[in-house]
C-alpha cells in the first residue's frame, strides 16, 4: 500500500509535467492567493440590481427547452466558516414551515409567469443551507407541493443536498425514508473533511465517524448514490491531513466526491467568516503550490482507486453518479427555474437571482404576488456565445455544431485567435469537431475559462491578456 511519501513523490511527478513556472510566467495564473471558480458566467457576484417585472418582460416569449429546477433551502444549525450563501441559523419550526408556504407559492408565480400549469423537469435538485434540516414531516409536505408543480415522470436525476448529522438516529432514518419515498436518487453530503481539528475549525456540527455512519445510512435506505464534499488548501491544513481524509474516503463506500478548492473571497450572496480568519492568520493559508499539490493529491489518489474524473473536479464510481443536474445546467447551458431565497433561474438568455441577503424582501415580494427578483441580465449576444461556450468547455466540451445552432456562430471564426493561443499554451485541443481541454488546462480549468472571458466580468484586474473582449 503506497505511503503518504508514496503518494507525494508521485503527485510532484505529474505536476512537473504541468510544466507550472512556465505557466505562471504568462500571467494566466494569478500570482497570490486570487482564486474565484467559473460556476456560472458572468459570476453571480457581479449582477446588477434591477426592477425583476421590467427584466422578465425584456423576453416575453422564451422558446420551450430542455428545464432543470432548483430548491433553494436556507437554514442551518450553525454557520460554516467557508459558506457564502445567504442561509438563516437555527431556525424555529414556524420559520420552516412558512418558508415552505412561501415558496409553494412562488413556485405558483413562476409557472404563472411561463403560462404553465406545470413544468416536466430534466433534472432537479434540493440545495442550501442544509435541505434536510426540516423535520420528516416538513419535508414531506416541501416535496410533495415542488412535484404537484414540477412532474419527475421524464427527470433523471431527483438529488438533495445533505448534512451528516441530520441523517443518524431515528429522526435521520425518517428523513431517508421520506427522500427515498420521494424519488431522491442521489444525495449530495457536506463532508469536508475527515479530520475532527479541521472541522471544528470550519465550524462543522459533525465529526468524521458521523459522516462516515451517514453514507452507510443513506446507502442502508437504499437511495442509489452518495456524493460528498471535500475541500483542500484550508487553513491550517496540511498535506498529510489531506491524505489522511482521502484516504478516507477512498474506504468509505461514497460513490462520489467533489473537491474544492477554498474560497475565502466570496462568490456566492454574502462574504464568509473566513475572510476574516485569513486576514487575522494569513501564515496558515497554503501557498500556492501546496493548494496544488494537494489538488494532485486529490486526483491520482481517485484515479487510481477507479474514480473517474468529471466535471474537472468530480471523481465518481461510474457516469452514473455525476450529477444531472450540473450536465443540464453546464453542458446543455439548459434552462433553470429556480425558487427560494437567493435562488437563481435562466429562462432563455435572462437570468435573474432572487433576494436573499434579505429574506423578509423575498417573502413580502411573493405574498404580494410579484417576481422576488434582485438581480440579473438579459444576456446581450456575445454574453451568451461566451457562456454557450466556457460552461461546456470547463465541464466536458464544446462540440461545434452544437455552439453554432445554439448561437448561430461558428467557433473557429469567432474565437479563433483566443482559441489559438490557448492552444499554443497546451491548455486546450481541438479538432473539426470539438474543443475540450488538456490535462494541463483542465487542472488550471477556472484559470484557463477567465482567458475567455469578457473584461466587464472579469473581478480580478490583474486576470487580463491582450485578446480579451470588452
């Protein structure tokens, strides 16, 4: 069995062949700690405000596409360090059942909006905050009025965010059984870590021997996939630390990880309390090469142990257990209808955010029968050919012919230079029928998309090259 000596040797072996100085001496890699992921484009942090009515009317008539649904859930028991989505902390069962009445009805408004009675979904997912914290009962009566409005008969995917600690004992077994009852088919665990020091440092309200007994729990209630989460490059966190909690995970019957890197600069609705922890201790942020190292680690440890890499930084069993839902969103740039505080929808080229930093605003706005919309855009041409073309690039490919019936472009012609360049630099391939990244820009993949971005949505000044559009 190889040692945690073993397994560095070997990640500083396939990094070398990243060939990294070179990189970096272009200027593509953010000297410092810069980092922001390309999740969505442009970031949500830079939407503007707008009057929602105004802005859902600029695309009265959105052609029917393929629909994904999304449920946004904001409550937790406690407030993670690293979290920067809006989410209310301890919350009453009355604030969870008139969160429930709430949204019901703006799923109703939503509908109405589109003329539809109902809207068959492709995929779906139960986001927070925490999805299963509301008691059995609650989130019986949450699902079953999203699948009065939102058919699963064609979805392919039901998946639920999760928190270890509300899926042990007898209320946890409940919740499984609800889920399961539903159609949930995959369940999405933040895990973090294995590493007790390092959770508590997060702030986590679990240990690693309850996530450990929650997969077997999810998997005992025979919902079909587990995914957790994991993140490198934490503060204070070694590289043997990481190994440890990969090592972990590697025995502990998930199907699937995410790995994420820290963001300490916030990408979501509201900043993180890690901020302020790296501003107080910045020693104990990783440089850069050991953020990467450990992103290796991460890699050849799952590839070797037969966890195939998705997504750029999804490592699963089997295709089987990707989520649907991100492919929907990501490589068939689908549409989106999202309900909830801080909730997002894509109807078409607009894409508007609901309120969430105040979710009194949210609630008043749909118990008056409005739109709760603070912020979005109505994606101007080259906006949405940037998006049409980056989202599928970061998370499989670009297939061409698809690029152009979607926007009417044609890639090489309008991104042929960018392209190019990209090309010289061994970040990305190409042939008559697809562009798709190299290993080296796959594992430099945010980096690599900021290359193609706009200058107006690019948040870091100093992530700029001389072919950048306006």
């Amino acid at each position: 069995m190889p040692t945690a000596a073993d397994w560095i040797q070997r990640a500083r072996e396939e990094l070398a062949q990243l060939r990294i100085p070179e990189l970096r001496a272009t200027g593509i890699l953010p000297h410092g700690d810069q980092f922001l992921p390309v999740v969505s484009y442009p970031p949500i942090t830079m939407y503007p405000k707008v009057d929602g009515a105004e802005l859902l009317a600029s695309e009265p008539d959105p052609p029917p596409q393929v629909t994904a649904a999304y449920v946004h859930v904001p409550f937790c028991a406690r407030g993670c360090s690293y979290c920067h989505w809006v989410k209310k902390i301890n919350p009453s069962a009355g604030d969870i059942d008139d969160y429930i009445d709430t949204v019901t009805l703006e799923m109703d408004l939503a509908l109405a909006r589109l003329g539809r009675a109902s809207i068959p979904v492709s995929t779906c997912l139960f986001g927070g905050g925490t999805p299963t914290l509301p008691s059995p009962a609650q989130l019986d009566r949450l699902i079953s009025a999203f699948r009065a409005r939102f058919p699963l008969d064609a979805c392919r995917q039901f998946s639920f965010e999760a928190e270890p600690g509300n899926l042990l004992g007898p209320q946890g077994r409940e919740r499984l059984r609800v889920l399961k009852d539903h159609g949930v088919q995959r369940i999405s665990m933040g895990v973090q870590s294995f590493d007790d020091a390092i959770l508590t440092r997060m702030g986590r309200t679990h240990t690693a021997r309850q996530a450990l007994d929650a997969i077997t729990a999810i998997h005992d209630a025979g919902i079909e996939s587990v995914s957790i989460d994991l993140i490198y490059g934490y503060l204070g966190l070694t590289v043997e630390h990481w190994i440890r909690t990969m090592q972990i995970a590697l025995s502990s019957g998930a199907d699937a990880w995410h790995l994420y890197r820290l963001r300490i600069k916030r990408y979501g609705e509201v900043q993180g309390q890690v901020l302020d922890e790296y501003i107080e201790a910045p020693e104990d942020n990783p440089e850069a090469e050991r953020v990467w190292l450990m992103k290796m680690l991460g890699q050849v440890m799952s590839v070797d142990h037969g966890y195939d890499q998705h997504f750029t930084r999804i490592f699963c069993r089997d295709r089987s257990h990707i989520t649907e839902f991100m492919w929907d969103y990501c490589c068939e740039v689908s549409d989106v209808v999202g309900t909830g505080p801080s909730a997002w929808s894509n109807y078409h080229r607009t894409f508007t955010m609901n309120w969430g930093s105040r979710m009194d605003t949210w609630r008043e706005s749909v118990h008056a029968g409005r739109m709760p919309v603070e912020r979005g855009i109505f994606r101007d041409p080259e906006t949405e050919a940037r998006r049409s073309f980056l989202l599928p690039l970061k998370n499989d490919r670009v297939l061409k012919r698809k690029f152009e019936r979607r926007t009417g472009l044609n890639v090489d012609a309008h991104l042929g230079p960018e392209l190019a360049r990209l090309q010289g630099l061994g970040l990305l391939d190409q042939d008559e029928r697809a562009v798709w990244l190299t290993p080296r820009g796959r594992f430099f993949a945010d980096e690599t998309m900021w290359q193609l971005t706009q200058k107006r949505w690019v948040p870091f000044p100093e992530i700029q090259h001389p072919l950048m559009p306006e």
